[in-house]
C-alpha cells in the first residue's frame, strides 16, 4: 500500500508488467490520483493504446474499466496473452 502525498493527494502503487513496462511513470511507487478516477481513465493517463488488451488487478482482485480507484490501492497491469 502507499501513502498519499505532502499535499494530501491519494497516492496508488502502479505496476506494469511485461510489454507495458514502456508507459511506467517515474513515479509509479506513489503514483497521484484523483479519487473516483477510473481504471480506463489511469489507461487513458498513462498512453496506453486503448487496442492493446490488458487485465487490471487491484489489490489482487481483477477488475474492470469501470472501477474507480480511491487512493492507498496496488494496481497491477498485465498485457493479455494469447496462445494456441
């Protein structure tokens, strides 16, 4: 879990994994946030292509796009994978 910032905004832990790596801000340890943002807002955020599928846990649940993040969570972003 993180803590927010001097300025009291909430802060999440943001990891990105594999072929996402590249969009990893600097700050991705206590990365600031809005409350009520959402996971497709922070993918918007962070320039990935929206064509690029990802699966998203927070707190080591899997969620949506929709869901909206509050502050002190762990995100995780996986590409998806494809096999055969």
């Amino acid at each position: 879990m993180t803590a927010s910032t001097s300025n009291n905004q909430p802060t999440i832990n943001l990891n990105l994994y594999a072929t996402l790596s590249s969009y990893r801000p600097d700050d991705q340890e206590n990365y600031p946030i809005h409350p009520g943002l959402t996971i497709a807002e922070l993918i918007k955020q962070l320039s990935i292509p929206e064509a690029m599928g990802v699966s998203v846990f927070v707190n080591g649940e899997t969620v949506g796009k929709e869901f909206q993040l509050h502050g002190n969570e762990e995100v995780k972003i996986f590409p998806l994978m494809g096999g055969g």
